[in-house]
C-alpha cells in the first residue's frame, strides 16, 4: 500500500493532478467538514459563509466542509463512499461532513461515469491524495499562524492542537490556507490507522430518500416545464409512416404534437445553427403536454401507422440463428493454449453442454426521464445518466453546438444498471426542447422502458471439456450472441490458466433488437454456465465441487502469464473463506447445497446456495457469500451491494424471461413480467477477505455466480440439471414446481 504521494504538485497543476486517479479518471469534491470541537451540523447548509479553498473545497467560517461527488450515484454507493476516503485522510469529523452531488465539469473532473464498477478502484489513491493534501496545506496555515513547525503539531476531527494545548479550526486557517504552495509530498495514513475507512456509514441520501424529498430525475421540476411522452416504434424493424394526431390533441392538457428524428443513435448532426430542423429521418411522434397524466393519455389516444422497415423478429428465428453459430466454423478466436483439438482425441471421456440465456429488460425502479432547456445561448440538461460527459457529446453533435454552452447536472438514479450508459433520453429531450423552443421533461412509462430496449442479450455457450487419466486435460467454450460478444478480457478470466489445451471462441447474429450492458455484462450467465459445467465435471472425476476448483487454481497461482486477469491465490482465500462460513457439507439433513465461483469487474467472489425442499418444490433459503474486494470502504453499503446482487441474480435467473414475436417483445409491465418476490428472497450472509489491498468493484461481481450456485443446489437436491435460463421454465416442464 502506498504510504507517501510520489506525484511532485505545484500551485498551478494540483487541480488538475491532484484529484486524477489512474487511468486519467478524476477525484471531485468540494470538502467540507467540521472543525470546531463544538460546532453542531446546521439543517440550512446553504446559510452559512463558504470560502473557496480550490475548486474541490469549500469550508465555512464556522468550519464546515461540503464535499461535491463528481461521479454518478445510481445506488452503488458512491456519494457516501468517495467522500468518506477524502474525510479520512483530511481527518475530518464525519458526522459533521455534508455531501452534494456535482454538476458534469469536464474541465475540473475526468471518468464522470457509473459503470464497470469501477469508481472507487479508480479513485482511491487519487481521493485520498485530495485530503491529505488539503489537510497538509491547512495545517501549514496553523502552523505560520502560530509561528511553529507544522511537524509539531496535530489534527484530528478537524481540530489541529499546538504543544500548548491551543486548537484551532479548518475554518478558522482556510483562507490563508488557500494562498499557500501546494505540499511536495503528503504522507498518506497506514491503513490500520483508517478511522473512517471500513466503518459502518449510513448512506448520506438516506433521510431525503425516505421522507420523499426531491432526488430523483422525476423529482426536478422548473418554471415553464412542458412534459414530453415519445411514442416510438412498436416493433424492432418498423418506422414511422403516418400519423392522425386529432384524437390526442383532444385530451385536456395537451398542447402540441411533434414528430421527431431517430439520428441521435446514429450520432448525425440533425440540427443546423439557425435552429430549424431536418426531420427526414423522423421516426417517433411526441404528445407535449402541461403535466405527465395529459401526455400518456394523449399518446394513447394518438393512432400511427408504422411501416416494415426490416426483418421483424422472434425468439424462436434467435434460437435458431445462435444454434446455427454454434455449430458453424465461422466464429472467432478469442483465445487458445496448447491443442485442444488433440487433447480431445486422446480423451477417456468427453462432456459437452449448451446453455441459454434470453433478452432481459433493466426495469429501473425509476423509468428513463430527463430535461433539457435549448436555447441558443445556452443548454441547460438535467436528471439520471450513467455517462453525462458521453451524453453532452452526443447533444454537442445532434444541435451542432459548442459543449461549452451546455451545462449538464447529475440527479440521483432510481436504478441503472447498464440501461442509463445509453443517453437516448436525454438525445430525446434536447432535440424536442430545440424544437418547440421551451423546457421540457421527457418521461417514459414502465411500458416504453420495456419494450423499446435496450437489452441484455440473448446468448447461448457451448462447452465441452476432455477427460484424461481423471484430470481435465481440455476445454473448449463457444459463445454465440445476439449483436455484441463478450469483451476481451473475460477469455483471460477462470478457467484460462488452469487448463493446458484452452480456447474460446465467439460468434454473434445482428439484430435489429437493441441489446447493451446490462448488470455485470455477459458475465452475467456466463458465470452460471461455465460453474454449472464445472460442476458436473466434479461428479464425473468423484471429486469434490470445491476441492475441484482449488485442484484447477494451483496450476494459476503462480503464473507468469500476463494475460491472466484474476489471481489464483485470491480466488483460492476466496473459496476457502466460504466454504468455512457456508459450512460447505456439514448442513443438517434435508439442505442441499450448491457452489459456484467468479472473478468479474476485478473482484474475487465465491457463493454457497443452500436450498431445501417444500412439497417437493426447491425453497432457496440461504445464499453464503465470501468477497475479496480488497479494502473495504463502507462495510454497509458493501455488504448493500453484494445482497442486491446476489437477490438480482437469483431472480433473473429463476423467473425473468423476455421474448419477441414479430419484433415486439411480447411482455410490457410486472403484470406479465416475473421477479423475484418478498417471500422468495432468501437470507444473504457477505463476509469479506481481509487482505489490505487496494478496492476493487461491488457493483457488479456478486451477481454472477448465484445462477450456478443455485442451480448446482436444485441438481443436489433434485437430481435435474438445468440448462436454459429462466429456471422456473424447466423446473415447470419437469412437473415439480406445476
């Protein structure tokens, strides 16, 4: 662990060097905490006098420290977690901390964007740079006050005390602090001295939350606020031919109906500088309206005739396209090691089995929705985006401006996973508010959010593994996908390493049907395939399931290849750490367990399912989970997220299903759309590997092993492998759960 700041910093480049985390990603906040020993947080924050310490750092005369996250919050904890490492090292009183969300600040931030689960790996030496520098420069200031040596004098909660005894405040030296050199170099705490690091902290939007008050995209309103519903095609391969608008524009509260283009998603500019439109590419009618009931009502009422632009396609054409792929010599190389193809002609047994995944909408609890104000002199953009820079690009381009007019903030997200990376509402809401020359909010319903994309897509995996002398001696997995393949690196991820004869190879069918990341890309249900396989693996050698999986890691450990993504060792503390909790093959009678392991988004995970039976229907009763995370910042909001995951996973991969016919999805709300349910979750114990190494994603990585761990427990229990995903589908054609 880094102990000292290796970065030499100058007056003129510590905004811009400072705050950087690695990879040129950028740590934003305005600090502020308290620093009187007496202070007590006021509820009017806004009331008191700031001084600007940097464009980071304001504090109050009365010592209070504001810190600003730059980065989206759309629940995986950001806003409590990134302050907290800036608190720590600038020994700030916690409980005296405001934080506020930042506004997008190309200039002043960098990476402003939720997604990989990536924010605090990125950030973490960078942040705690931000606070041991600040707190260095304010200490300095007490130090020339008192015409003393800064070494001899100590800070904590804010306070810095002389040999004397005297105290003095942040608030009381942040204005000549403010004047000072910036520090060469600022020694950064040892992790065992972390006060605020890996203790518990409430998340800092919780009282707003639950009381109701204005967070969320929906929540904003502004003076002059139109609303704008988008109808938008019915069917992935059809455009708009015509509409009748006579019906719509009946409806009290509606005042205008528009047509606009499609060319945002293209990224073609669509609007020239006089402000008027080409609207050939026009393939979406808008019912503009004074409030959000007046213009669903009105897109109801609204009749349009749609026209067969391409193939219209179903599930059952995708089926038969993935199988077609799989079969083909046509895919791509991904990676290979050895001779795979020899090590199968000299096997004693052969295993091979394919497994199926389909499209899965998002279903954010909050619907897509966002604001724009277009005027020529300035764009003004509001509400929930995963990538708020990408989105004033693309806002740039569309009205062909300069992005210096546009000013973007951040609202907090009921839900993204992966679904608001794509910013075609906010493309929607700028181009409509250049149209009709007002602000306007775009609001979606649950039905446009599930019907019109964009989805995790359908994919199908091959795998066959050779058996030799009872080792496995070969491995060969396939992937044919709907659009896009898995990234690069997930070929370097388990089991490449621990196999001599290995490959992958992908293919992919493009579809008109619009597919995206979606929580913990292709890992997703790769994960449940590859450890349902290995787990029949496990029983076809007679060796344990686990002890199977610590067998393969040795040959990783200590490996000196560089493509290899994960660490055998972490895995291996990893899977031995939950088989101790999980109390792997010691549960009482009638518990059937399952296991299942992953490394995704840089994070080691390892997952127990016990399940029992009910009537003969499995009952998931408990998920074990073990996480090298490395340090964990906010053990709640850690332990938050790895539950969330953990509880999406089994739901989506028990119940959620979504197919197309002729195009159309053929399920538009919950009421055809299966989750997990209250009386369905199960209870979820998360213990984490001690290791002081530096944080890695949580976002993300406990999704994908519970499909293989739950799925590995319904075999134990029922005998019955499972292949396709949703479970409940297979289990029903069984007749155990009819």
């Amino acid at each position: 662990m880094e102990s000292t700041l290796n970065n030499k910093f100058s007056r003129r480049n510590f905004l811009k060097t400072s705050f950087l985390a690695s990879g040129g990603l950028l740590i934003g906040f305005n600090l502020l905490t308290a620093c009187k020993p007496d202070a007590v947080m006021p509820t009017d924050i806004e009331s008191l006098n700031f001084n600007d310490f940097n464009a980071f750092i304001k504090i109050s005369d009365e010592g209070f420290i504001t810190l600003f996250s730059p980065n989206p919050e759309i629940g995986q904890g950001v806003k409590t977690a990134m302050p907290m490492i800036i608190a720590e090292e600038l020994e700030a009183d916690w409980s005296k901390v405001n934080v506020a969300q930042a506004i997008l600040d190309t200039k002043n931030y960098k990476r402003q964007v939720a997604g990989g689960s990536q924010s605090i790996r990125k950030n973490f030496t960078a942040l705690r740079q931000t606070g041991a520098t600040a707190k260095q420069m304010l200490v300095n200031a007490a130090a020339i006050k008192w015409n003393v040596k800064a070494a001899t004098l100590k800070v904590a909660k804010g306070i810095i005390t002389n040999q004397n005894g005297d105290q003095l405040g942040y608030g009381d030296v942040v204005k000549q602090a403010a004047l000072l050199e910036i520090p060469e170099n600022v020694k950064l705490k040892e992790p065992k001295d972390f006060t605020i690091i890996g203790k518990d902290a409430t998340n800092v939007d919780i009282d707003k939350i639950i009381t109701g008050k204005p967070l969320f995209g929906l929540d904003y309103n502004a003076e002059g606020m139109l609303i704008a519903s988008v109808l938008r095609p019915p069917a992935f391969g059809q455009k708009l031919e015509s509409f009748d608008a006579s019906n719509a524009l009946k409806v009290n509260g509606v005042i205008d109906v528009i047509t606009i283009g499609d060319k945002a998603r293209n990224y073609k500019k669509t609007v020239k500088k006089n402000w008027t439109f080409n609207l050939s590419d026009s393939d979406k009618v808008v019912i503009i309206a004074t409030n959000t009931w007046a213009a669903i009502k009105g897109k109801k009422a609204l009749s349009a005739i749609w026209k067969t632009d391409s193939k219209l396609e179903s599930t059952e054409d995708h089926h038969k396209e993935l199988t077609a792929i799989l079969d083909s010599n046509k895919l791509k190389s991904r990676r290979e090691d050895g001779n795979v193809e020899k090590a199968f002609a000299n096997a004693d047994k052969i295993i091979e089995k394919t497994y199926h995944s389909p499209f899965l909408p998002h279903n954010c609890m909050e619907p897509m929705n966002f604001y724009a104000d277009v005027t020529p002199d300035k764009i003004h953009l509001v509400g929930p985006v995963q990538t708020p820079e990408f989105a004033v690009d693309v806002v740039a381009d569309l009205l062909d401006v300069d992005k210096e007019k546009i000013h973007l903030e951040m609202t907090r997200m009921g839900g993204g996973f992966g679904r608001r990376l794509y910013g075609d509402f906010v493309y929607e809401a700028a181009e409509i508010s250049a149209l009709i020359k007002k602000p306007i909010k775009v609001v979606s319903t649950r039905e446009d959010d599930m019907t019109t994309g964009i989805y995790k897509p359908s994919v199908k995996y091959r795998i066959k593994a050779a058996i030799k002398d009872g080792k496995v001696t070969g491995y060969h997995l396939k992937e044919a996908a709907i659009n896009g393949n898995m990234y690069g690196l997930i070929p370097n991820f388990f089991p490449a390493g621990c196999i001599p004869n290995y490959k992958v190879e992908t293919g992919n069918y493009k579809s008109t049907i619009t597919t995206g990341a979606w929580r913990a890309p292709f890992t997703n249900f790769l994960a449940f395939a590859e450890q349902s396989f290995f787990d029949e693996l496990a029983i076809a050698l007679n060796i344990d399931a686990i002890q199977l999986r610590l067998d393969l890691l040795q040959n990783v450990k200590n490996t000196s290849d560089k493509r290899i993504q994960y660490s055998g060792k972490r895995m291996e503390d990893t899977i031995k750490l939950v088989r101790e909790k999980g109390n792997w093959g010691k549960t009482k009678e009638g518990v059937y367990q399952g296991f299942a392991a992953y490394y995704s988004h840089n994070t080691h995970v390892a997952e127990i399912a016990d399940i029992e039976l009910k009537n003969g229907v499995p009952i998931i009763k408990k998920i074990t989970v073990a996480v090298d995370c490395g340090i964990v910042v906010n053990p709640t909001g850690a332990k938050n997220q790895i539950e969330g995951g953990v509880l999406d996973g089994i739901g989506h991969a028990m119940y959620s299903n979504l197919s197309f016919k002729e195009g159309k999805p053929t399920s538009n709300n919950f009421d055809t759309y299966r989750l997990i349910r209250m009386q369905e979750t199960p209870k979820v114990e998360v213990y984490f590997v001690e290791n002081g190494l530096a944080p890695t994603g949580l976002g993300e990585p406990g999704l994908p092993p519970v499909g293989g761990a739950v799925a590995n427990a319904i075999h134990a229990a029922l005998g019955q492998r499972l292949y396709k995903q949703p479970f409940i589908n297979e289990l029903e054609k069984s007749t155990i759960l009819g």
